[in-house]
C-alpha cells in the first residue's frame, strides 16, 4: 500500500476574505432584524413587528451590499408573501393577500423603466443618443464642471415639466455615448451619473406637476381652503429648486473631482439617414413631448412609455438580443422597494414609526425638523408618494401657525430623500449603468440630503415669516 501523504497547510484551500467578510455582514443584518422580533413594542400588531424585521433586515441589506442588490429585493417579496400575504402566516391579520406584493412585478414604474431602457437602445443602435448629447452639451463647453452644470440643468428643467423617471431614463441614454467610452473609475463619470437622478429629483420641486408629494401637498391645502395655483408653487419651488441644484452641483464638484481636462464630445459618427432612424427619431420626439404635456392630455407617463416599446419591437428595431441586454435586476430591484413600501403601509408599520414622533409638543423649527427627518428616513425605503400621502396631512394639521410650511417641507423633504438605489426610480436608473456603487450614492446622497434639508427648512421659516408667498388666498 502506498503511504497517503498528510495534506499541507499550503495544500488547503484558503476562504476567500471577501467570503467571511460577507457572511459576517449577513449574520449581523440577520441578527439585528430577528432581534427585533423581541422588542417590547406597545400597540404595533403580528403583522407590523414581521415587517420591521423585514424592513431592517432589506435595509441592512442593501447598505451593505453583502448580497446582491435584486437578491434583497427578491427576499422582500418572498418573505412578504409567505410571512404577510397567506393564511395562517404571523401577520396575515392586516394583510388582503399575498397579490399586493407581487402588484410591483406589472406597476406603472416598471412599466416606465422598460419603455425608458427600450429608448435608450434603440437610440444608441442608430447613434441618435450621440448627436444628442452633443447639441445639448455643446453650449456648456467641455471641461468637466462646465459639462457637469449643464448636465444638472438640462435634466432639472425636464423634470419640472415631465417624470422624474422619465427625464432620468431620457438623459441617462442621451449620455451613454460618454460614460460608455470613459475609463473605468474615472471621477467624472461617477459626478455625472449621480448628477442625473439628484437633479431630476431635485428639479421635480421647482413645478406642482414635477413629482407627486407636490401635488399631494396641493391636494391637501386645496382641502383645508388654500388656492395653490401653478405659478403660486413655482414662485416658490423653483427658486428653491435652482439653489438646491447650484449646492448639488458644488457637492459633486467637491466629493468627486473630476479634474479640469478637456472632454472631447466629438464621438458622433456621420448619421445615415435611413427609415429606421427616422421612427427612432419620430417615436422618441413624440414620446418625450406626450411625457411633458401629461398634464394636458391626462396620458400617464406609463402608458406613453408603451409606446416605443410597441414600435420599436414591431418593426424590428429591437430585437430578441437587444431584449436581452436589458437590465432586468434593476427591475426585480425597483418591485422589490416598492413592495416593501406597500408592506409597510398595509401592516400598519409605517403609521406607527410616525406616531412615535411627538408633533404636539416640539416648537415650530424643531417640528419642521423632525417632519423632515422622518419623511427622508421613510421616502429612502418606501414610495415618496406614499411618504407624502402619508405624513403631510398630519404636518398641515399640526403646523396650524401655517399648515402650508408643514406641507411643502414634507413635500419637498420626499424628494431629497436619494440615498440608495432604491430610494427612488430615478437612483435605480443610474446605478442600472454598473459604473456606480451603492457607496458612492450613499455618501453624496446622504450629504446632498442633509444641506438640502437644512436649506429648505431655512428658506420655507423665513419666507412664512417675512413674506406672504405662502399664503395662496386663504
């Protein structure tokens, strides 16, 4: 018999660092979410204590990033469905069903994206993106912070007049000529793929139209007797607006520094004119104005986007390979944020973190304050919509010195709320490019966050207090 030798250390296969790091993390997130199963937590029900280890459990999650982004969400919905949505679950009690959890898979937002990731192949197989990227850039130079403001502006103005997922999901393929050809790692293109969702969220606050918390905050004024017209909130919003953007812009200039060298936007090759760039052309001009003219014509964004994705794919424009190269785990991830806002609101977990909160009792700048606080900690992991729908008639009730200061800073709170890729449609789409870590969003969303914040509660105090632009004939 021949001797076996020993195995030597050397022999042994080693475990990857990154693989005990991560397990690390999962444990941790794990351990903190099933702890909270045990907190004494008076008057919240089964359904709302399996849906606060849910949540932190996705939250803890998606910071880390320790699995992969569109794993967490995927666990979202399966753990929703078995734990909330069938019978005999721990807090099936609150819930109608498991159906309310899978409704993101089909939502209106998806349906948006799509149609958004159809446009943007088509237009770069036919190098429309290209010529489009350098007419508009053009006047803003080609150093990088002349690029970057422009960048900023072009997408703010399309946001107060159109979707925010949709102006993100337009500009994102208008620039792809750019960030596809850069080196990777490079600052610039990391500054302007943030730029992009930040100024579409920012730029919704400048118009009523230009997000929904805007319009939820004129619902309900218009309720309590208020006359909020569309040149009344842009008198407000877009000055505000602008000066958001300006900080953006100098926060990305900061954290980022993309250096002062030159860009060459000379990547357009010769157009050939031909009968399947002209239906690009046409179905992309037509699909942008009927998603700036919604409030005209009463066509929801969603149902604009279907448009392209009929044509493109009819007449062959789109192609069984180009359906493939879509980012498809950016969709799972959109559906994932979503359903994990609807469990939050149907268990009831969401009214109770708000009612933790003591409104009665703080003075005017520390209310307004803690009204911001919670609406950006909710908005980061539930829909700004329903952040909005569910806190500014309470911030207008209590606010009675001037429920429109409680509103509008909650509105405009749900939009700074953009520190994950899952904080809002517009951050998935950008993160959706690959060159963009959970990190990277986090630390300049987080940032942009607090001073936007900051600026918007010193700008509405000072305005109610010496000004009436916010009386809107009461």
């Amino acid at each position: 018999m021949i001797p076996m030798a020993k195995p030597s250390k050397s022999s042994r296969i080693p475990l990857p660092a990154g693989t005990v790091l991560t397990a690390v993390k999962v444990l941790v997130v794990l351990a903190l979410a099933a702890g909270s199963l045990l907190l004494p937590l008076e008057g919240l029900g089964p359904s709302g204590r399996v849906m606060l280890a849910i949540f932190i459990g996705a939250a803890g999650l998606w910071i880390t990033e320790a699995i992969p982004p569109f794993a967490t969400a995927i666990a979202v919905i399966v753990l929703q469905i078995y734990l909330l949505g069938l019978p005999g679950s721990p807090g099936h009690e609150a819930i109608e069903g498991y159906q309310i959890f899978l409704n993101p898979l089909a939502s209106p937002i998806l349906v948006l994206f799509f149609g958004g990731f159809i446009l943007a192949i088509s237009m770069s197989k036919h190098g429309l993106d290209k010529r489009m990227a350098m007419l508009l850039l053009k006047p803003f130079g080609r150093r990088p912070a002349g690029l970057l403001l422009g960048v900023i502006m072009i997408t703010a103005v399309f946001s107060m007049f159109m979707s925010n997922t949709a102006t993100t999901a337009m500009m994102i393929a208008i620039l792809a000529p750019i960030y596809t050809r850069a080196e990777k790692g490079d600052p610039f293109i990391r500054a302007l793929l943030l730029a992009v969702p930040f100024a579409a969220n920012i730029g919704g606050i400048g118009t009523v139209i230009g997000t929904p918390p805007n319009a939820v905050a004129a619902s309900v004024l218009g309720g309590m007797g208020y006359n909020v017209t569309f040149i009344g909130w842009m008198i407000i919003g877009f000055p505000l607006a602008v000066c958001l953007l300006m900080i953006l812009w100098l926060v990305l200039l900061k954290l980022h520094r993309p250096g002062t060298s030159e860009r060459d936007l000379n990547f357009a090759d010769e157009l050939r004119i031909g009968p399947r760039l002209i239906i690009v052309g046409v179905t992309f001009a037509t699909t942008v104005l009927l998603w700036m003219t919604e409030p005209l014509h009463g066509i929801p964004s969603a149902v604009v986007a279907l448009a392209p994705i009929f044509v493109f794919t009819t007449t062959g424009i789109i192609t069984r390979h180009d359906l493939k190269s879509i980012d498809w785990d950016v969709l799972v991830l959109v559906a994932g944020g979503l359903s994990l806002g609807i469990g939050m609101e149907r268990s009831g977990l969401a009214t109770y973190l708000v009612d933790l909160v003591p409104f009665e009792t703080l003075p005017l700048t520390a209310l307004m304050l803690v009204f911001a606080v919670v609406t950006v900690v909710i908005s980061n992991f539930m829909s700004n919509t329903s952040a909005a729908n569910l806190l500014i008639p309470i911030a207008a009730a209590i606010a009675v010195w001037s429920p429109v200061v409680g509103a509008m800073v909650v509105a405009f709170s749900a939009s700074l709320a953009m520190s994950l890729p899952v904080s809002t449609p517009p951050n998935a789409i950008a993160y959706a490019s690959g060159l963009l870590r959970t990190s990277d969003m986090a630390r300049t969303g987080t940032l942009l966050t607090f001073v936007g914040v900051a600026f918007v509660l010193t700008a509405m105090v000072l305005l109610n207090a010496y000004t009436g632009l916010l009386e809107f004939g009461d």
